[in-house]
C-alpha cells in the first residue's frame, strides 16, 4: 500500500543501498531516496500478461506526488503547480500481476524552478525500469516558470543525492 503524502518526512528518506532494494549495481542509487510502493491491478496488464508500459510511467507518478504533494512541500509551493519538462524511461525488466512496486526516487538536481529527480521501479527486488524526470514548477496565474523557495529547496534537499 502506497504511505500517504502527509506522512513524508525526513524519517522516511532512507538509504536506498539497504533492505529489499540491496540488488542494484555498486553506487547505483545508492544514495538517500524515498520509497514507496503501489499495487498492481490486473487492468494493468496486456494481452501478453505483462504490466502494459504505460503503467510504469503512471508509477514513477506515484513516487513524484508522493514527494511534491506532500502536506510539508504544499506549503511551501503555494500558487504554484508542477508540469513535466522531460520524461524518460528505460524498460529493463516486464512486471507481473498480481503484486506489487516498490518506487524509489531520488532528488538529482534542484534549479531555480525546475527539479530533476532519477528513479526506479522494482519488483520482488528486480531492478524493472529507470526513469528520469525534468519538472518545473509553474506559477498558477500566470503559468510560466516560478522560482522555488528556499523553503521547498531545503525540503527537496532530504532526498537529493
């Protein structure tokens, strides 16, 4: 089950290196990250019995509003919502239902208004996908770019390798 939003704080970063997620390559973010999970649906499947590769871009989402939806976060990007620059993401390895993900994902870079974060998507410990995203946050009046506050910079930098 997927922790709610409002109870992201410094105490569920953690280092990604340990636990379940131990099977990654050496240095591969192993680094301060936070991690969630979400359920897989069958609706989430094709005709091949594999997650459709949709889905995973729906999970790396998952991971992101998690952090920049967070009641913490909230107050800190008031009048202001978050658009997606860049999305990539890499297949490495099909999921399965039924069962679960686990999403972890990692600050790599905070800039004035944007924010780069890398993420991955396991199953049972199988490193599935990488994902990295480019979001900017937008000014809700206005909808250009709007710097962040330190604020929100400080919060970010729980998570930032």
């Amino acid at each position: 089950m997927t922790e709610g939003a409002d109870s992201l704080t410094a105490e569920t970063a953690r280092d990604c290196a340990s636990g379940v997620n131990a099977d990654r390559e050496p240095g591969e973010h192993a680094r301060k990250c936070y991690a969630t999970t979400d359920k897989i649906r069958y609706g989430d499947t094709d005709r091949q019995g594999h997650v459709n590769n949709a889905v995973f871009s729906t999970f790396l989402e998952t991971g992101r509003a998690e952090i920049l939806y967070a009641e913490e976060a909230r107050r800190h990007c008031q009048g202001a919502s978050f658009v997606i620059a860049t999305l990539t993401l890499e297949y490495l390895s099909p999921l399965f239902w039924p069962g679960t993900v686990t999403i972890e994902t990692i600050v790599m870079r905070v800039g004035t208004s944007s924010i780069e974060l890398s993420q991955r998507i396991l199953q049972d410990g199988t490193h599935a996908a990488s994902g990295r995203t480019v979001i900017v946050q937008v000014d809700d009046a206005t909808e250009k770019g709007k710097p962040l506050s330190d604020e929100m910079k400080a919060f970010l930098k729980q998570y930032q390798t």
